[in-house]
C-alpha cells in the first residue's frame, strides 16, 4: 500500500507498507509488516530540498522461506536491513 499525502505545495509525506505472507503452505506459516515513511519539504524560492526517509520501522531481521516437497526441501533465511533513517539536502542549480 503506497500512498502520499500532499500537506501544501512546500510539504509532502508519502508512505510504503508492505505486508508478507510466506509460507503459506506450510505448518510454520510467518508473517510480518514492513514500512517506509518519507518526508520532503522544498523552500520557496530556494534551490533546497529536504528529504527524510525512515525505513523498515518495523525493524524487521529477517525473511525465512521454506519450501517442503515430496523431493525436496529447503529453507532460507534472507537477513534484512535493519530500521534505518536518511536525511537528504538536495540543491538544484
């Protein structure tokens, strides 16, 4: 679910939730939420642009899959980047 919520001309917020299911066919099913929020701010008659970006503030380690079969089966763990926040200053010329 992606949506941007336009405040003024000068101010956005736009928002990333995304939810995972895996494992939907397996005893151990697992399930979590990952989300991104970014604020942008423009000053008027400015070449600056503000930009702050915060992701995974579910702080989510891990994806696991597994896959069972009658030939096979197979597990792995994916690591995550853990919850993190950028701060950007852009300058047009």
């Amino acid at each position: 679910l992606s949506q941007r919520l336009v405040i003024s001309k000068a101010m956005q917020l736009a928002s990333n939730i995304s939810f995972y299911n895996n494992n939907i066919f397996s005893n151990n099913q697992a399930a979590f939420t990952y989300i991104d929020l970014e604020w942008n701010y423009s000053w008027k008659e400015s070449p600056f642009h503000l930009i702050v970006r915060a992701e995974n503030l579910s702080n989510q380690t891990r994806y696991f899959n597994s896959n069972n079969s009658l030939v096979m089966q197979s597990f792995y763990s994916i690591p995550l980047i853990p919850r993190n926040i950028f701060t950007t200053l852009r300058v047009t010329f």
